[in-house]
C-alpha cells in the first residue's frame, strides 16, 4: 500500500494491532497521571474528614461535658462520635456516587462526542457502589435520653469536696 500512495505525500500507515497498541500505551499515561492526582485528592479529603472531625469535637467539648456529667460513660460519647462520623461518612459516599454518576455522565454522552465523536457504553456498577458497609448496631443511646420523665436516673456520681474529704452521691434526676 504504501508505494501506492507515495506520489500522493509522506503518510504514516499503521496495521490496527500497531494502532491499537499505540492507543492504550497512550491512555496507560494518561491514567496514570490521573491515578496519581486521585491518590492526591483521597489524602486531601481523609485530611480535611479528619481535622473537621477534631474540630468538631473540640468545639462540642462543654456538651460533651454535660453528657458526662448526667451519666454518659467514655465508650458512649465515643460512639455517639462515631456515629456522628460515620452519618458524615454515608452522606459524603452518597454525595460522590451522585456527583460522579453525573460526571461521568457529562464525560460519556456531551464531551467524548463533542470533542471525539464517540462514545463508549454505559455500564454502572450498581452493585458494587450500594455494597458499602453498613454499620453493625444501632449506636447506644445517652443516659439522659434513656430514663422516663420524672423517674431518677440509675447512674450517679461521687463526689468529693477537698475540706474533710466527705463523700456525697449525687443522684441526678
């Protein structure tokens, strides 16, 4: 083929398996920077979860006080923190399975025919993005939402005063 079209100019002639072979060679790079920015974006994000989940509960630590001081034990306070993460947790997952169904969306059906000409199929993982982990129990509920109106609570609380080291229990209600 090619002295056929010499006389006609310099063109490159590929066979399909040359041009096929050239194409993922080209797309591997393109993903690897892509995988590279992605692991970026993750450390930023656990980052960001991470320091807004101590400011959280720094700025929370007068009302985690109260709860303790009503009868809340430590394991109850960290699971009600821990739930409190893990809400944020599903709605953040939620909020990403959305925004890059949309994406991708966009990506697919405008950009690749627009700039392209073409597109691929759509092929969505339903089961694999609705298999997140689910929490295991229902979180511990505070001792001040537990007991009934008007009926003391079974957790107490000693008390020592400084002078004479007298004990007093105080039962809160």
């Amino acid at each position: 083929m090619r002295p056929k079209i010499a006389p006609y100019g310099d063109y490159l002639i590929k066979s399909n398996q040359e041009l096929r072979e050239q194409v993922f060679r080209i797309f591997d790079q393109t993903f690897s920077v892509t995988y590279i920015l992605q692991t970026i974006g993750i450390i930023i994000c656990a980052l960001g979860i991470f320091l807004s989940l101590t400011i959280l509960v720094t700025e929370r630590r007068r009302e985690i006080s109260i709860l303790r001081a009503v009868g809340a034990s430590r394991g109850q306070i960290e699971a009600l923190v821990l739930w409190e993460a893990g809400i944020i947790g599903l709605l953040g997952s939620f909020l990403g399975i959305v925004a890059g169904l949309a994406l991708a969306w966009v990506l697919s059906f405008v950009i690749n025919v627009s700039f392209f000409g073409w597109t691929i199929s759509w092929a969505t993982p339903w089961r694999f993005l609705f298999g997140l982990p689910r929490p295991s129990s229902p979180p511990r509920s505070s001792p001040a939402m537990a007991r009934a109106p008007g009926r003391p609570s079974r957790h107490r609380r000693r008390r020592e005063d400084g002078i004479g080291r007298r004990t007093f229990w105080i039962g809160l209600r």
